[in-house]
C-alpha cells in the first residue's frame, strides 16, 4: 500500500473535518534569537519520548506531526516531502516536559492572566522538543555536570537556563543548557509539576495527517495533488487548500 492509498483509507468518507482547528493544540518551548529562558526539567534522564516529527508548511507557519513511520505505516507526509518543500522529511526529535519559568506575555507584551485567579501567569508546563544536534549537546552537557558531580541525582527539578544564539542555524528550542540548580518541586502545585500527556499530542493519528495535508500549502501553482486531484495555486505565505476530489 503507497503513503497515498493508505491517506485514501485514513480519510475514509469523512472528507469535511478538516478544520485546522482540531488539530491538538500545544505549548512548545521555544526561543527568539538571542533570547535565553530558565525551565525547570520535569521528564528524566533517558525518559523522554523519542519520535520521528514532519514539519508542515500551513499558512506562514509550521506544524510539527508525528511521521506515521513511527507506527511502521507508510506515511502520506513523507512521500508529499519528496517533492513539496513545505513538508519536510522526518527527522528524529526528543520530547521532554519541562516548567518554562518565564512568566506568560501576549503579542502586546502585556501579561497573561489566569482565568480562575486573575493573576499574572508565572510560569507554564511546555514541551520541549530537541532535534538531534540539540539533544546531543544536552547529554555532553549533563555527561559532564555527571562527571564534576554538579549533578548527582534526578533530572527531575534540575533548572537550567536554555539559549538560543544568534546563528541562522540554531533550533527555536535554544541549544545552549546551562545548569542552574536543583528547584524544590514541593513548592509548586502537585498538578503543575506532573509531565504532559505525550500521548494525546504525540500519538501518529491519521486525522491529524488527514488535516494536514487539507490545509498545507501547494508546492507550486501547476502542481498536481500526489492524490490524484489538481493541486490549486500556492503563494508563499498564504492558505492553499489541495482539493482531493
Ligand atoms: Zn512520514
């Protein structure tokens, strides 16, 4: 069965969900060039879920999904990857839960308020998510805090400050640990220092591809769909919708 058959069964006869909207929304941890930010890691050492991620081009923005590879199913998103720039190949990435610890701001800078208490936001339960070249300097990083015993014991609780250089190349997620302390998890809400449900965010699931591929930008305006239909016009930067039928 190809990546386009196996996308053909996943949508079966339900073809109008494909409000970009379901897709599960989630905080990722991410950084502006040259910005740094405490996190408090929540997931231990050697723990962390490892899956492979596309990012997906939906209007100016990418979205990050599981690759079906991970179920060892064809995968829709890596045959579109050959040939569609605005789906990238997977590539292996780390999740880890961590307490961002930069209190909330909106666009305006202005502070998030909780909705229960009124108050300002302090800090926020986020993923964060390394690829490779991150991931590795994380475990050189806590390979040798190990070895000059700065640090003996859990990942849990250990804060650090996360940064992301100025070089084009490096991850929003910062790539830069620097180890603070260990925090007093005690200190915070039993519920706010829980890990994330990996699962219902990271779990391969047709449906999301199946949104996806609706919304995601065409490669170019005489593109053919890779499902058979005509591909309609694509400009960067814009919603196009690829019309299956
Ligand atoms: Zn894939």
């Amino acid at each position: 069965m190809t990546g386009t058959d196996f996308l053909r069964n996943a949508r079966g006869n339900d073809v109008g969900d494909t409000n970009y909207d379901k897709l599960p929304f989630y905080m990722k941890f991410s950084l502006n060039k040259g910005e740094d930010k405490d996190v408090i890691f929540l997931t231990e050492e050697g723990e962390h879920v490892g899956i492979p991620q596309h990012s997906v081009k939906v209007g100016k923005y990418f979205k990050d999904v599981t690759c079906m590879s991970a179920l060892e199913a064809p995968c829709p998103l890596c045959q579109i990857a050959e040939s569609n720039p605005a789906v990238k190949r997977a590539a292996g990435v780390r999740v880890y839960t961590v307490l961002d610890m930069t209190p909330r701001k909106d666009k305006e800078g202005k502070p998030v308020l909780d909705k229960e208490t009124g108050k300002p936001i302090m800090y926020s339960r986020r993923f964060l998510i390394l690829k490779p070249r991150a991931a590795a300097k994380l475990d050189s990083k806590l390979a040798r805090l190990r070895e000059k015993k700065k640090l003996t014991g859990s990942l849990v609780g250990a804060k650090f400050t996360i940064a992301r250089s100025t070089d084009e190349m490096a991850p929003r997620s910062g790539d830069d640990f620097d180890f603070v302390d260990m925090a007093d998890l005690s200190q915070f809400p039993a519920d706010d220092v829980e890990e994330l449900d990996y699962g219902r965010y990271f779990e391969p699931s047709a449906a999301a591809l199946k949104i996806l591929c609706a919304n995601l930008n065409a490669p170019t305006q005489e593109a053919v769909s890779p499902f058979g239909g005509e591909g309609t016009e694509g400009v960067e930067g814009t919603e196009a919708q690829i019309d299956f039928d």
